[in-house]
C-alpha cells in the first residue's frame, strides 16, 4: 500500500504503540486514584502534558487533553464566546475553516450570535487585513484555522493576534492548528492566539486525542465537563492515559530532528509538482505553503472516481477532507474554480516517511487514469 493521505491520519510508529502498550497492561492505573499505581500514573501523565506543552511552546498547566481535535475547537469557540458574552454576539471565521470549527459557529448561530465568514481568494489565501476588517466591537472571538486542511494553505495567526490588539482587545483569538502543529514551526507563547486546538492523530499518535492550548487572558475558563475534576477542573473526565502516552511518545519523536523531517517532506511536495504537472490537464490548484499537503485537479475527471481508480491499486489518496465523506467539499467551493476543475480536485499529503517512489507511483497512476478513462465533467 501507498499511503498519501498523512492530512487525514497517520500511522502509528511501534515505539508509540509499545508505549501504549505498557499503560494499557502494566501502568493501567487511574491517576486519581491514592495509592502508588495511581500516584505514579498522575506523574507520568504530567511529564507527557510537559512533553506536548514544550513541542508547542506553551506551560504545562496551558494545556488541557482532549478527546480530540474536534473537541478542542468546540471548547474554544464555546469558552471564548462565554468569556465575551458581555462583549458582544459577532464572531469573525473563515469558510474554509474544518467542520468542527464551522458546524460549531453555526450553533452559535442558532443561539442568537452573528457569524461573518470570510472567503479565500481563487488560490485559498486569506490575508490579516481581510479578518481584521471585520472585526467590530461587538466581536467576542475570531477564529483562523492556521494551515488548511484541503489546500496546505498557511493563515497569518500572528499578524491577525497583532492587529487584534489595536483593533479590539477584548476579542478572544482561537486557532485550530491541527495541521500546523510540528508543521509549519511556531510557539504558542509568541503567536499571541488565545486558545489553540491540536491533535495527535495527524502527527504520528494514536486517534482519541488532542490538547487545548488556553492563554493566559481567558480568565476562568468555561469548564468543558464538569465531573471529577480532572484537567484543572476543566475537562473531567478520568484521563485516557494510554491515548496521552502514545500522543507524548508521538511528539517525542516527531521532534527528533524535526527541521530535517520538515525539509524532506517539502522537496517531495516540489517534487510532486513537478512529476504532476507533467500530466495534461492537471493543475496545482493551491499556493499553500504547508510541507505536507498538496492540492491539484485534474480538471474533467471527477475525483472520486480517480480516488476508487486509485485505491484499487493500493494507493491512498483523498478527494479533499476525509471528514466529508463524500460531499463536495466546501473549502473546494469557496475557491469559485470552474466547474471542471472543482470536480477533480484531490489532496496528496505527505508525512516523514513518504518516498519520491511513492510520488512516482502516485503520478504514474494519475498519468495513467487520465488517458486510460474517459473525462465526465
Ligand atoms: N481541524 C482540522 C484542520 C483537521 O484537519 C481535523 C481533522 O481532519 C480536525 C480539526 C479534527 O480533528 P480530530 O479528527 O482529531 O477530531
């Protein structure tokens, strides 16, 4: 199997499973609990909250795990609008935002708050200017993935924090940096966002788990679930601390020469480029920046039908966001392309251990569906 879909979720290394493995088995106690098994668990558990913390910048008590990236992006959104409910009912997004962030801000909008979703031009760049042109005084929170999910396209998070400050510095900033975190390189402490959601499936960890990243001017932040009070009362819940383990031992190893993991990934992205573009009619449809992911058409075929061509030459690739299940996409639509284009647009994505072979399969497979199957759009 060809795997080049690492934007959807990424494999597991053994060391990360093994390390689950031990807390599932040996380490299985529930780090509430009083005696030593639980009091060794709780230690633990905080070592691999510094583990993430560090990775992303950030202290430890910054950090709160969640079940997910979906599940960070709703807390931000809902704890940041709790925060400014005396500020006002405006929030400030992006129509290219994930579905956890844009499904969210449509149930704030069904609770009364106005939502001014601002569109990417053709490419899918969003510039600060543009965010910050609709922030009011009545906006309680702007929320700007920081690298697309479809497109590879990188958002200005710290120039929107910096401009945020003089044009309304009550507003919260969250951003989903799901596909940015050990990505494209970045500190919470410096990028001035407010909340920031990350996930470990998209890095190497296991599925289940994630992190939210809470600033210091959220001032008593809305709890998520109330309950035992675990996560600083804030998430509770008792910890899933297999799942943490292996997210810790994922980041640990991520890091290990990450500018050189960083660097390999976008030569295969230009590399991808260029054997792609060899192809007739098919067209880099994103300027995005992102090392890992790469958006093209093949402009006529419809992608689906290039996607099951390819899965049943044990090549993974999607159709954009794995999360549509087979919708159109609506990062796609925003770009207003011809219809042809939209309808062919794929995403490749790529992790550390993607090889130029894997490329060449993937061009050759492309290569081959266009002249071998008849164009439908
Ligand atoms: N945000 C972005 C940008 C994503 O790409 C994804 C997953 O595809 C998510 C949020 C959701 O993360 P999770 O699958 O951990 O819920």
């Amino acid at each position: 199997m060809i795997y080049l879909d690492h934007a959807a979720t990424t494999p597991v290394p053994r060391e990360v499973a093994d390390a689950m493995y031990e807390v599932l088995t040996n380490q299985f106690g529930n780090p509430s609990s009083q005696y030593q098994l639980g009091l060794d668990m709780k230690k633990q558990v905080e070592g691999w909250r510094k583990t993430v913390a560090d990775a992303l910048g950030c202290e430890p008590k910054q950090l709160y795990f969640t079940a997910c990236g979906t599940e960070g992006d709703n807390w931000a959104i809902q704890a940041a609008c709790w925060q400014n409910r005396h500020v006002g009912r405006h929030i400030v997004t992006t129509a290219v935002e994930h579905s956890a962030v844009l499904e969210c801000c449509k149930w704030m909008e069904q609770q009364g708050y106005e939502v001014t979703r601002i569109a990417p031009d053709g490419k899918g760049s969003i510039t600060a200017e543009q965010v910050l042109s609709a922030v009011r005084s009545d906006t309680a929170l702007v929320s700007v993935m920081m690298v697309n999910n479809e497109l590879g396209n990188v958002y200005p998070i710290a120039d929107i924090a910096k401009g945020l400050a003089a044009k309304n510095p009550k507003t919260l900033l969250h951003t989903d940096a799901v596909q940015g975190f050990l990505k494209v390189p970045f500190s919470a402490k410096a990028l001035g966002a407010d909340f920031i959601t990350i996930s470990g499936h998209k890095i190497g960890g296991p599925k289940g788990v994630g992190a939210l990243y809470i600033g210091p001017r959220v001032r008593n932040p809305r709890p998520l679930l109330a309950g035992g009070g675990q996560e600083g009362g804030l998430r509770s819940g008792t910890e899933a601390t297999a799942q943490i383990a292996g997210f810790a031992k994922a980041v640990e190893l991520r890091t290990e020469d990450l500018a050189d993991k960083l660097a390999h990934m976008a030569e295969l992205k230009a590399y991808a480029v260029e054997r792609l573009t060899a192809i007739p009619d098919l067209t880099v449809i994103s300027d995005g920046t992102a090392p890992h992911i790469l958006a093209v058409s093949l402009a006529g075929w419809p992608s689906q039908n290039i996607v099951n061509d390819l899965s049943a030459q044990g090549l993974c690739i999607s159709a954009g966001s794995a999360c549509h299940q087979g919708k159109p996409s609506h990062v796609v639509a925003a770009l207003k392309l011809p219809k042809k284009t939209a309808g062919g647009v794929i995403r490749i994505s790529f992790g550390p251990e993607t090889t130029k072979a894997d490329i060449d399969a993937c061009a050759d497979a492309l290569k081959n569906h266009h002249d071998n199957r008849m164009p439908m759009l």
